[in-house]
C-alpha cells in the first residue's frame, strides 16, 4: 500500500451487511473533494520471499521511499528515554494533571523504592479553551440573561450572578458525577469516547471572570450600578454626572437650564409685558439686594424705581399712557399685538416649566419607587451566604438535571444509533440533526463532557502549574504558571532524567483559537471543518458527527512557527520531548486542505525540523498516526505508538490491545521502535500487560494512580537504578501466528518473540476471548475461551537473526 504525495490508498476484507462473501478491496482518493484525476501511477508495491519478517521490513522501507521518504528504523537515532521505566499522567489523572500531581505519583513510586527516569506529563497542562458561546454553564448563560434586561430586579440579582459565575464548577461536576454513574450502565465505547465523563476530580475549564466574593455587602453591589446607571444616563442627556443625580434626587442645574431657555424665548423688548408674578420675583430680588447695601443691588432698586407703578386691581400701564394709545388707533394696534405675543411667549415658557418640572417629579418618584423596591426586596431576601448556599445547591440540582438528560441521551445513541449499519437511515438521520437542530446540543456536550472542542490560546503551560503545590482547582488563566521551575524540582527531587509533553499534531484537539491575543506574534489560524472521506465513513460513521467536523479545527497557517515556539518554550523549561498525539486527525482535516496526504506531509516536516533544533537525542513519540499518509513521513523520528490507547475501564479491550501491537508492530516496525502505550500495574490484566511490555522492545512505563501500584509487579520490570532490560527488536507475532486470529480461533496462542545480542525471548499470550467487533464498533467479549492446550513444539519457531549494534545489553549481570 503506497501513498504518494497527493493520494492515500488503502485496502482492506470488504463485506456488505447483506452478503457473506468478502472480497479484496482496493480504493484510491485524495482526500479533498476538489482534487479529482482519473489515474494514478503508483499503487501497490508487491514482493515475495521466504522471510516474512525480511520481507515485510525490506518491502515497507521501499513503500515508504516512494510514498513520503520516511527512513527505515535500522537508520535511525533511538531516544535514550527507552531504556528507562517510565510515568505517564494521563490515566492517573486525564486532563486535571497539575504540579502537585506530579509530587504526588512520583512520590507514590518514590515510596516503593521505584524511581522512574522518564515521565510523561500527558493531555492538560496547556492552556485550552473552548469557544465563547459554549465557555459558560447553562446556568451561568441564564444569570447573565437575567442581569442584562435593565430593571430594578436585575440590577439586584448582580451580587448573586456573580455567585453563579463563581459555583459554575459545581455544575459541572455534579453533571460529571451523574454521567459518570449512567456511564457505567452503559457500553463501554460511551465511556472510552469521553474519558473524563468519568473523572469526577475537580476540573476548572471554564473559567469565571474574576468577581466579588460571596460574602460582599449587597448595598455596595447595588449602588455601584446605581453610580453605573446614573453617569449612564447624564452621559446620554448631554450633561456631566453630579453627586445630586448619582442618589436619583432633583438635578437643579439642568432644571434651571430649561427655565432660561424658556425665558430667553421672549425678546427683550417685551420683558415689560411679562406676568405678575415674574415681575413680583424681580421686585422682590431686587429689594432684597437694595436692604442688604449691595452696590449691584442698588442700581437694580434703581432699575425698578423706573417700572411703571402698578394699580391696586392689576395693571400694568399708567392712566396717561392709555390716553395716549386712545388718541393713537394705529399705535394702540402695534402695542395689543406687543401684549398678545408677550402673553403667548410667557404661556409657553409656562408650559415648558411646568413639563420639566412634571420630568423631574416623575423621576424622582421612579428613583423613591426603586428605593422601596429594593428594600423589601432586601428585606425579604436572604443573607449572602444564604445565597451562596442556595446558588450551590441550584446548581447541583441544575447539573443532575442536565445529567440526567445526556444520560437519557446516549441510552438513545447506544440502543438505536449505535448499532446502525453504516449508511443506513437512522445514520443518515442522525447524522442530519447533528448538522441542524442537535449541532448546538453536541457541541455543549463536548464542551463539557470532554476535551475534544477546546482550542490552544498560549503555548504556555496553565495555572495548575503556577507553583508546586497548585492542584487542578486552580483557575488556568489566573496566575502565569512557573513550569521550568516545577519540571526542575521534579527532575532533583525524584532523580527525573527525561520529561516529554504531550500535545496535538494541531496543537491541541481543536487546534488554535483564532484571533489569540498570545498568538498573534507567532501565527494565524482559521477554522477547517473537515469532511470523513467515504472510506472512513463507512468503517467509521461516528466520525460524520464527531467533534471536529461539528466544532472545525483550528489550523495555524504557518505550524513551523507554532512548533517552533511551542519547543523553545519546552525547552527553556527544562523539558526533554514531545509526545505528538492525534496525527491522524490532520488527514481528516486534509479534506479542506487539498487532500490528507499533502496536509500531514506538511506538519509532519514542520514538526520534525522543530524536534531536532529543541530536543536533541531525537527525543519524541508519535501518537495515533496509523495512516500510511502519516508514518510513511516519519523522516527522523523513530518512536511510534502501535495501538489505540489503553482503555483501563474496558475490560473487552485488554487482550485485542496486546494482539493489535503486535501485529502492528510487524509492519511498523520497519520504520520506527513500536510503543505499546502504558498500562496500569495493580490493574486486573497488569501483570499481562506487564509481560507484554517486556517482550516489546519498546518503552515500559505506567499510569498508575497514586497509590495504586503492584509492586512486586513492577520490580520484575524495573532494575533497582530505574532502567529496564530492553530487547533490541520490534516484539513481533512468530511465524505460526502470522495468519492465525490469536483472538477468536479458539486454538491459537499468541506467541512473541524478540531479541537481543546473546539470547532470544518469546512470549506466551493466551487472548481468546475478546475482540473488536466491527459491526458492533465496539471491543466484544464472546464466550470465554479454554486454553488452547499444551502448545506442540516446532522447530525454528522463532529464527534470531541478531544485528550487531552497539548499546544492546551484551548479557552480563548489573551490580
């Protein structure tokens, strides 16, 4: 099977759900929709010879020369950190992995007199997101709802929404603590899509932004946004905010304001004409300033000495000057008209008087009215720790309820989509509505339930390793974390001599947040939601409504510089190596991207030529990359994980790992050191997976809880300075197992066998029982199986054909 640089083919045992004869299938597409051609060159490579193990290494050397240049393993540096017991995070703690941790697991070991050399902090100390609109609880999203409609009661709820904002953890974990228990009622595939369903530690993804505490005076709260609320509105009256307006009382400037501008609406030559009273007000000013010896005063007495002298019944012009009018018809005309504007004038700046006036009333009746308002509601409300107790349990009940309700959910999705045929309508339906009316409901799920949509916004590590005692309660943005001074302490304190971190091919599940303030220096993204290419449809359907085509991914336009960066930073922080995990994924991204195989070819240089500029020793492990598009590009790398991951709550899938391993590791063997993954040593299948292990040539290290260790187990593996006795080939099936299924045959053992300079090893696996059942999609456990009995000696069951290479164990004892 090839992959040249612009297509992927595969082949696989096709059979329809209808007919039972199977045929070889053999099918060639680009990936991307718009790369369409009609013929292609190179296919399938065939060869023959009577060494299968030969034959398969020399045979994938020349697939892989002619489809992306990856070098044989025999050509490649191997990574020192092999040849030592190693910890790995991720089953001890999933994504809650924090410094103390760290201390803690090591320290767990360190008590049993093991002291690992490598450790592997897995998926969790980068800092991740999801996107804005799934950031918040549900409860969370309702208070801010609340607080925004602009009442008096919402200016109220402020103090207790900032209390929901505060406990939208313990919704949360009240939904995982529920989904946890229904997943155990469920099939296992549910638990194994979404490990940390299961994980009912503390877990602050979401962050809340930063607010008051629980116990803060509500009057401070609610006059705050009452100083809020009132600079808001002088603001949009066009005036400034006075202390007066800031408690809702009369604002005397602006009234004033009004009234001169109603007076100033009457010329000045006909301010004589004006009403009694305004007249009585100036008379009455200006006496008061005259008694009082006012200079300005004076000349205003002086001003009103000049006013026509009123008659006892109220008018306003002298006996001599009606006289005259009289004799003057014309004059008399001009003058009545004078009167009548004059009176219209002053009935106007009346009216706008009385209108402000009737404003300011009816404001501060609205402002007394709120007051009221708020004291009995203050009255009747409950203490603030009253509150917080009250939110806390809202949202316990809040995050069962929702539980409760995915619950029901994936019942459905086990029971009906589930165990659809690929293609069939309830697939196609479901489908559907994931890309519709249920696309918000799944991305809230993911969200929530798992890692699969959150998106890298610094290639810093987070808060939860601030300092060595932070724990997975920290916020993640709060406190720059200190990693280099952590990952030092580690390395003295438990004599540490490798450190790898894990992160994404894409950086991280759902690769970059675009638009990242942190980023923006180092490189772009948009957002790529990919399309599953029919093949993988077909073996696959869960993939059409998987997080990453429902949410996108966000791809960086320049990955050399984000790898670059993301390194440098390893680096100076005194880490050793990557674990690169979900490679395979950027073939699916492919599909937006010209195809998965130009996509990979792409990253996976850009990720290599990082590796060797930051980690030298060739210090890396890839992960999930079983796609030709993707080690077929394994240049310089030359660790390789040859498995789905380890699944310690599946007991179905405990024996198909071992058997997958090693028959993938027959074929990738050819191009890199195989990793079998970790395990679990106090697990129910350890001390299998133990012996597995050994018999690898791989790397053999742990996930043990802390605490949680067979170490009679671990010190028939590990030697008392921390290394291991590793052998020097890739742990591959004999030759009479070669075209046996070791998993269901019912009589066929698994047998093992590796190398090293002076002696051979072969290991003896009994794995009936339990397989992956495709038409399930799921790991299977059938009827258990008898021993396949006293196995009958053959000979040249296992042919050693050692290399000499130096650096192999050459047999003498250790002291």
């Amino acid at each position: 099977m090839l992959s040249t640089a612009g297509i992927v083919i595969s082949w696989w045992i096709c059979r329809s759900w209808t007919d039972k004869e199977s045929s070889l299938c053999l099918r060639v597409e680009s990936g991307d929709d718009s790369k369409l051609g009609e013929s292609c060159d190179s296919v399938l490579l065939m060869a023959c010879g009577t060494d299968p193990f030969h034959l398969v290494d020399a045979g994938v050397a020349a697939a892989a020369a002619l489809s992306g240049g990856a070098a044989p393993r025999a050509a490649k540096h191997l990574p020192a950190s092999l040849d030592g017991f190693g910890w790995c995070t991720w089953d001890a703690f999933y994504s809650t992995v924090s410094a103390r941790g760290l201390v803690e697991g090591l320290g767990s070991l360190a008590a049993g007199g093991l002291s690992p050399q490598l450790l592997i902090i897995d998926d969790g100390w980068q800092l991740t997101d999801v996107d804005p609109p799934y950031g918040k609880a549900p409860t969370a999203q309702l208070a801010d709802k609340l607080a925004g409609e602009g009442t008096a009661a919402a200016q109220l709820f402020d103090g207790p929404r900032e209390m929901v904002l505060e406990t939208q953890d313990t919704f949360y974990q009240e939904n995982a603590k529920l989904l946890a228990e229904a997943s155990g009622q469920m099939q296992q595939e549910v638990r194994n899509l979404f490990p940390t369903v299961a994980n009912t530690g503390v877990i602050s993804h979401h962050h809340a932004p930063p607010a008051a505490t629980w116990d803060a005076p509500a009057d401070a709260v609610i006059a705050a946004k009452e100083e809020e609320i009132a600079a808001s509105r002088d603001s949009r009256d066009g005036g400034a905010a006075s202390p007066a307006a800031a408690d809702g009382s009369m604002r005397p400037d602006w009234a004033e304001a009004r009234r001169n501008a109603a007076k100033s609406t009457v010329p000045s030559e006909r301010r004589p004409l004006l009403s009694r009273r305004q007249q009585q007000q100036d008379s009455s000013a200006s006496t008061a300033a005259a008694a009082a010896g006012d200079v300005e005063g004076s000349s205003d007495g002086q001003q009103q000495q000049q006013q026509p002298k009123k008659k006892k019944g109220g008018g306003v012009l002298a006996t001599a000057h009606l006289e005259e009018l009289i004799s003057d018809p014309k004059h008399a005309a001009e003058v009545v008209g004078a009167e009548l504007k004059a009176t219209a004038a002053e009935a106007e700046a009346a009216l706008g008087q009385a209108k402000v006036e009737a404003e300011l009333r009816l404001e501060a009746a609205r402002a007394e009215a709120n007051k009221a308002m708020k004291r009995a509601i203050q009255k009747a409300s409950p203490t603030p720790r009253q509150q917080f107790i009250l939110i806390r349990w809202a949202q316990k009940a809040a995050g069962a309820l929702v539980g409760l309700a995915t619950a029901g959910f994936l019942l459905f999705y086990q029971w009906v989509v589930e165990p659809a045929p690929p293609n069939s309508l309830r697939v196609k339906a479901f489908a559907a509505l994931t890309q519709g009316v249920l696309r918000g409901a799944m991305l809230t799920f993911f969200a929530s339930a798992s890692d699969f949509t959150r998106r890298l916004t610094s290639v810093e590590a987070n808060a939860k390793f601030a300092r060595l005692d932070a724990g997975p309660e920290e916020d993640w943005e709060a406190t720059p974390a200190d990693f280099r001074a952590v990952v030092q302490h580690i390395k003295q304190k438990f004599g540490i001599r490798y450190v790898y971190c894990w992160h994404g091919l894409p950086a991280y599940w759902g690769g970059v947040m675009p638009g990242t303030p942190s980023l923006a220096g180092v490189t772009g993204s948009s957002l790529v939601y990919p399309k599953p290419t029919n093949s993988i449809a077909e073996v696959e359907p869960s993939l059409m409504w998987s997080p990453a085509v429902l949410a996108g991914v966000g791809i960086a336009t320049d990955p050399g510089a984000l790898y670059s960066a993301m390194h440098s930073y390893l680096a100076s922080s005194a880490v050793d190596g990557v674990k690169v995990d979900c490679q395979a994924g950027v073939g699916l991204v492919g599909s937006a991207l010209g195809g998965g195989p130009a996509a990979a070819r792409e990253f996976q240089a850009a990720l290599e030529a990082s590796i060797a500029t930051h980690f030298p020793g060739n210090h890396a492990i890839n992960c999930m990359c079983h796609s030709s598009e993707n080690f077929y590009r394994f240049v310089a790398t030359a660790v390789a994980r040859v498995s789905d991951d380890y699944y310690p709550r599946d007991p179905a899938s405990s024996t198909p790992h071992i058997g997958a391993c090693a028959f993938n590791s027959l074929y990738l063997g050819a191009l890199v050191q195989p990793d079998w993954d970790m395990f679990q040593s106090a697990h129910p299948a350890g001390v299998l997976h133990g012996m597995a292990r050994a018999v690898s040539g791989g790397a053999v290290y742990v996930s043990d809880k802390p605490g949680q260790h067979d170490f009679a187990l671990l010190r028939r593996l590990v030697l008392p300075d921390g290394g291991v006795l590793r052998a020097a080939l890739p742990g591959r099936p004999t030759r009479d197992c070669l075209f046996a299924d070791v998993l269901r045959d019912r009589q066929t053992l698994l047998k093992v066998w590796n190398a090293n300079p002076v002696v051979g090893i072969v290991g003896v696996f009994n794995l009936q029982g339990a397989s992956w059942d495709r038409q399930r999609r799921k790991f299977h456990v059938g009827k258990q199986m008898e021993a396949a009995g006293q196995e009958q000696q053959q000979q040249q069951l296992v042919r050693f054909d050692v290399p000499s290479q130096e650096g192999l164990w050459n047999g003498v004892a250790c002291d």
